[in-house]
C-alpha cells in the first residue's frame, strides 16, 4: 500500500492543478469562441511542447545506456535531420498555425458590433458605451455586453499603460495613452468572468479588475434603459437618504464623481477624475475588485480607501462622523 503513496499524492497534485484551469478568470476555461480557439491551441502546443521533451528524454536515455556506441545514426546525418530539419518544420508549423489563430480569433470584420470604450486610469476601469440607442452611457469597473454579438473594444489610457485582459474570452490589448486599440469580444454563453491589468502600472495593478457580465439580448437592453435613467431623489421621508445624499455634496464627493442628476446649488456631481457613481449600487464591487459592493464595504472604503487600497487616488475620508458616513454609503447604495 505504502508503495501507492507517492501515485496517489501526484493524481491529488494534478486535479489541484487542473482546478486552476477552471473559474471566471481562466484562459483554459473560455466563454467565447476566441478563448476557445486560444485554448485549443494551447492545449496542442503543450501536447506537442511535452511529446518533444519526451522523445528528447528517451534520446538521450537511449543514448547513455546503449551498450555498444560504435553503432548507431551518423552524427552528421543526426545534426542534419535531428538539428535542422525536425525544428525548422516545427517553427514552420508554429509560424503558420499562429498565423491562422491569430486569424480566426480577430472578429473586427464582424457586422454590428456593440462599441465600447474603456479607458485605463490608476487603478480602476472607465467603461464608455458612447452611441447605445438612447445615448451615451458611462460605468467603471465592469462591463455588461450581449451575449452573442460581437463587442468592439476600444481600448486606451488617461495615464499610464495597463492591459486589458479577459483571459475566459480573448486574449491581451495594451492600453496606451495618446493611442486607441482594438479588440472585439465574443461571450457565447451569459455568466460573469473576471479580467485583470496585465501591465504592471503601479503599488495597485493588482487589484485593478474588471467583472464582464454577460447577458442575454434582452437582459442588455434591460440593463441600459435601467442605467440610462436618472435615479430619482431619494424621498425626503427617508430621512437616512437624504443626510446621505446631502454629505455627498457637502464633502466635495461631486469634485471627482459624477452622479447624474445631482447638480445642485454651490455643488454639482459632475468631476472627471474618478468613476461615475451614478449606478454604484448596482455594481458587483467596488474599488475596482477590492471589495464586494454593499452599505459597509462603501462606508469602509469611503472612511479608509488609503488602508484598502493604498496608493488609489482617492483620500480616505476618515474625519466623517459614524452616522453622516452610514448615511452617505446608504445613498451610494440606493444608486442602483
Ligand atoms: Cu493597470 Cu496594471
């Protein structure tokens, strides 16, 4: 039995490893048919990457153990066959299947797409849908498309370079500033995959996600008529809101964020520089992955951004008293 041991800890270690393959963040686990492509592709060069070390291993098993070393393929003839010929074909077949890949995986020719821009900032996601019937929308952070019809990405950066990456649905694009990229998604199946920067562009590239929520057709159109409505002032009954939404315009939040709609007085929700709030309720998460959405996540991230995520560009507003902050999260959560 003892003997077992060691066969039954190494199956144990490769369906740990292969359950890496799976989730909403794996390229070996694709809800596209470009991410399927990628993966097929994958999957035969790692086969073919493996049958080469393979065969190599048993050369040169083969090579120290043979009894007699007189006898065997000439050197010359081996160099010739062995050192030229087996890897230029097999760099010529990689060559050309890449070309092929590359080529059945790049949908720009597609009709009809759904243009969406996102733009890259330290370290959050502007996603701009700038000609939906209806008007243009803006969110962060997440990205909600059709499932089915192809998603023009155009991708681009307010600062430095980050990479967008969906690893279930495409491969990578770099975001450059003072330059506009393309990339067109296909999801073939609705579900929620997560992407992730995949340049290194400062202390939180990490935790610089973006959720892809795909949905069927009429789930879309749904989900943009509810985000291109106005959301209605909180009633003035509700006395927690209405605190909650006065802060938000006492503390200055209006400098940075955008909440259509709340233009009022010395005030005005229209600043540029950090995400449209105007659905922030209706988010998966918030701070770009770091925290899952709800009234305390918001109110811990609002009073200790700098200790969640250090190094965001937003201050931690930790000189709002208790209420006054669990007011304010429970206006940004209403926001759906
Ligand atoms: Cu943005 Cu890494």
């Amino acid at each position: 039995m003892r003997a077992r041991a060691p066969a039954a800890l190494a199956g144990v270690a490769a369906l740990a490893a292969l359950g890496a393959c799976a989730g909403p963040q794996s390229a070996l686990d694709p809800r596209g048919p470009a991410a399927a492509t990628l993966a097929d592709f994958s999957w035969i060069l790692f086969a073919g990457g493996a049958l080469i070390f393979l065969g190599t291993m048993a050369l040169l098993g083969f090579g120290l153990l043979r009894p007699d070393r007189t006898k065997g393929v000439p050197p010359l003839r081996f160099i010739l066959w062995g050192g030229l010929v087996f890897p230029g074909v097999t760099l010529l077949i990689l060559t050309v299947g890449t070309a092929m890949v590359g080529n059945a995986i790049d949908f720009r020719r597609l009709e009809d797409p759904l243009r969406v821009t996102v733009i890259g900032n330290m370290f959050w996601w502007e996603v701009v849908y700038p000609d939906l019937p209806g008007g243009r929308l803006v969110t962060a952070n997440e990205m909600r498309i059709p499932v089915g019809r192809p998603v023009e990405v155009t991708v681009t950066s307010r600062d430095v370079i980050h990479s967008f990456w969906v690893p279930a649905l495409h491969g990578k694009m770099d975001l450059i500033p003072g330059r506009m990229n393309r990339i067109t998604l296909i999801a073939s199946e609705a579900g929620v995959v997560r992407g992730q920067c995949a340049e290194f562009c400062g202390d939180q590239h990490a935790w610089m996600a973006l959720f892809v929520v795909a949905l069927e057709p009429a789930d879309f159109d749904a989900w943009v008529r509810e985000q291109q409505a106005v959301p209605a002032p909180p009633d003035p009954a509700d006395t927690q809101l209405a605190r909650g939404r006065a802060a938000f315009l006492e503390a200055g939040c209006g400098a940075c964020h955008v909440i259509r709609g709340l233009a009022e007085g010395p005030y005005a929700a229209v600043g540029q520089l950090g995400p449209d709030l105007t659905h922030v309720g209706s988010r998966l998460s918030i701070g770009a992955g770091v925290l899952p959405n709800g009234v305390g996540p918001l109110a811990a991230w609002i009073a200790g951004v700098q200790d969640i995520k250090a190094g965001a560009r937003m201050p931690s507003y930790h000189t709002l008293d208790g209420e006054t902050l669990t007011a304010l999260a429970a206006y940004l959560e209403s926001l759906k």
